[in-house]
C-alpha cells in the first residue's frame, strides 16, 4: 500500500486502512513522510521558506496539531541529537505495517537527515509523545 501518511496525516491511513494491512500482511510505504516539507522543522511562526511547497507546508502551522507536533519533534530531535527531519521519520518508520516511508530531497544537503532516520530508533517514550502530539 502506498498511502499519504505522516505525523500531521494520520487519519487517511490509520484505521480500517491499516486494519486491512495488518489483516492481510500487507506492508505500507507511506509518501509525504516528510508532509511537503513541514516535518523538517523549517517551518516556524514568522519564519518565510522559498519553497514552492511552501504554502502548502506552512498550512500545518495554522493548527494546534501542527505546532504539538513540531514542540514534540524539538523535544525528541534534542534528545536523540538528530534533526527534526531524521526524527519524523524515525517515528513513521516504527509504525505498524510500515516498511519504509518516502521522503525527498532536493538538493545534496538534504539528504544525510533522510539516510539517518534509518539508523534512528526511537524510545517507546518518545514514540509516544510524537504519537500524543499527532493525536
């Protein structure tokens, strides 16, 4: 399954979705693990990105969901001395079913917090404070 799924996007996968996968042994590779951008921390209040995903991004800034989870993701990366991009994906990679999420990047400097999320693992704690975040 190749569903849209990621701290900001739980509800469209998670449920009857991943119910069936469980079910059937299916495994996922979520896309937008990185949600266009927002789940890399470079998106902030009063911050401006010259993205074209941009407003897109910026969206999740607008809900309280949206900032729970970057306060979550600042507590998390600190601890575990990783970017917040690395963490992100970190917590999508440890989900049920999920084999291993999608995320771009654009350019070469982007790249190593990607590659770190798959030496990355996350407390059963700090699995849970994203998760409650996200909630």
């Amino acid at each position: 399954m190749q569903p849209e799924y990621n701290l900001v996007s739980r509800g469209s996968y998670e449920g009857p979705r991943r119910d069936l996968a469980e079910k059937y042994g299916l495994a996922a590779v979520p896309y937008y693990g990185l949600a266009s951008g927002f789940l890399t921390g470079k998106y902030r209040p009063g911050s401006t990105v010259d993205s074209a995903r941009a407003g897109g991004a910026a969206r999740h800034l607008e809900t309280e969901r949206g900032r729970a989870v970057l306060a979550a993701l600042d507590i998390v990366a600190e601890e575990q001395d990783v970017p917040v991009a690395t963490v992100a994906l970190a917590w999508l990679a440890a989900q049920p079913t999920v084999v291993a999420p999608i995320a771009s990047a654009r350019t070469l400097e982007q790249l190593p917090p990607l590659v770190e999320s798959a030496r990355t693992t996350l407390t059963a704690a700090q699995l849970d404070r994203l998760s409650e975040a996200s909630a």
